[in-house]
C-alpha cells in the first residue's frame, strides 16, 4: 500500500498565515514591524534561491526582510563589521547569516558574533546550550519544522524510537535533542522519544534505520536510505535536498520508501517551507522579546 504524503508545502502555508495574523495582532497592539536582515555572501546560486524565498516570505507574513548582500571576497572583519552594525541597530530583531560562507570566511566567527537575542537561526552557542537544557529561546528552524508537520499530522514521538541520521549542527544533533526533550519543553509533542543519532559511519547502518519507527535522514547523499532500510509502516522524513542531473532528491529513495513505509515527506515540498515558516516565527518571536525588554527595562 502506498504511503501518505506528509505535505510540508501546504502545512507552511498555514503556519505562515497563522504567523501572519500574530505579526498584525502584535504590530495593531503597538509592537514594532519585526524585521529580519538577511547577510548574503558571494553568488552561490541555491544561496539565493533561498534568500530569495525567505525575503518574500517575510513580506507576505507582515515581516520587514533586509538583505545585506557582499561579495565572495568580503574580507573577515568587514563581514564582522556587517553583523556588529546589524546587532546594534534597533530597528533589526532577527539575524540570518546564509550559510555556507565562501572558502576562507571563518563561519564559527561570524556566527558566534551574532547577538543572542537576535540569533533566529538558532546557530549562536549559547542558544544550543539553553537548547541542550530544555530551556530554549528559539527553535532550530528545520527540526522544529519537522516536529510542526508530525504534530499536525498527528504523529505521535512518545515513547517512539526515531532514527536521526546526520550529526550536524543545523540538523541532526539540535533535531535529537528536540525529540528526546520534556513534555512540551521544545515545542508541540517533540518530547518523550527514544533517539538514536546515527551517522554516515554507524555500523550497521541499515539495521539500525530498521528498527526506528520514525526516520529522520539529514546526511546528505542522495537516495542513500533505501526501501529495504525501513521498518514496513515507519514514518520517513527526508532532509535531504541534493541535485542529480537535473532533478533534485533527497536522502530517501523516495518511489521504495512509498511502498514500505506509512508516511513520507516529498522532495520538495517536504520539509524545506517548514524551515522558512519556522524562521518567520522566530522572527516575530525575537521582535516580542526585544519589544518587551524595551519596554520594561
Ligand atoms: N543554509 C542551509 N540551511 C540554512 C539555514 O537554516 N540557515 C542559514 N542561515 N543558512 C542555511
């Protein structure tokens, strides 16, 4: 039997609206316009595509979209320069530093300059360690995305055993934390599993993606992850987003997961709006926090 396809795309949308009606009731009770600045680097293409995308976002969620854009030879200290000017400007509540920096950009740097507060990406330190404690400020954009659309389509991760695999910073180790989490301490039912973070060395790679119920692959080798991987009735979530040839797919072989598993994201439209959604409402998330330390400072 075919799977049901978890739609990232359409549960973005409604996210976006949602966050939309938010920005209009914050900004109507007197609130600042939230407004996040973009820093682009060089020209990498998919970069900007996906600067693109978020600035237009923005615009149609009420948010305020900047866009900084310097060229693949900016040198360290006057991108730093770059990030300090946007940390002091009042009038900016969200930072977003597109990744990857040219060769030769130190990305820890740069990242670790962002101000805390203003850090909507989730990617400054000390937002992972308030993360690692249960205690976060903001949501790692792509894994609260990815727990958004289980909630909504009412997948339950309690007591399930999810497989992550991918151990980067942006994905799959913020992504176990926020599964293996409390009871509503990092957003909707992302509490109580039992996680595994495997990784492209795992022993026994396939047999441990057998055993979870949800599989969550951000490893970034096309159609690594094969039907025969997969627990019959597991839910599968591709991360993943990688061109062959012509046609864009992800870590998942997508037309085997469909035949054995319960449920799988596309790609696209699968988990990537999520991540621009969840971006928007870190945004207006920041921009309440800085407004309420204004006001009662
Ligand atoms: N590049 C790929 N994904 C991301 C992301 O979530 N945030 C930023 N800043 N850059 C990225």
């Amino acid at each position: 039997m075919a799977a049901r396809i978890l739609d990232g795309k359409q549960t973005a949308l409604k996210i976006r609206e949602e966050i939309a009606a938010e920005v209009r009731q914050f900004v109507d009770a007197g609130g600042p316009t939230p407004c996040l600045a973009a820093v682009l680097v060089g020209d990498d293409p998919a970069s900007q595509v996906y600067v693109r995308n978020k600035q237009r976002a923005c615009e149609k969620a009420g948010i305020e979209g900047r866009l900084d854009r310097l060229p693949a030879d900016v040198s360290q200290s006057e991108l730093l320069d770059v990030v300090r000017r946007l940390n002091e400007d009042d009038g900016v509540h969200g930072i977003l530093v597109q990744l990857p920096l040219p060769r030769g950009l130190d990305e820890r740097l740069v990242l670790d300059m962002v101000d805390a507060r203003k850090d909507v990406d989730a990617f400054n330190p000390c937002n992972v360690g308030l993360l690692m404690q249960g205690r976060p400020r903001f949501l790692p954009c792509t894994p609260a995305g990815i727990v958004q659309l289980l909630h909504r389509y009412e997948i339950p991760t309690a007591g399930k055993h999810v497989v992550v695999v991918g151990r980067s910073d942006i994905v799959g180790k913020p992504m176990a934390m926020l599964l293996a989490a409390r009871d509503g301490s990092c957003g909707p039912s992302a509490a109580n599993a039992t996680v595994t973070l495997a990784h492209s060395r795992t022993a026994d790679l396939a047999e441990v993606v057998r055993s979870g119920d949800i599989v969550i692959a951000a490893v970034g080798r096309p159609e690594m992850i094969r039907g025969e991987w997969l627990k019959p009735g597991a839910v599968v979530v591709d991360v993943g987003i990688n061109r062959v040839e012509d046609r864009l797919v992800g870590d998942v072989h997508f037309d085997e997961a469909m035949e054995v598993a319960s449920a799988v994201t596309p790609v696209p439209g699968g988990v990537g709006p999520l991540t621009i959604a969840m971006l928007l409402g870190n945004t207006l998330a920041a921009a309440r926090a800085i407004h309420q330390s204004r006001n009662s400072g």
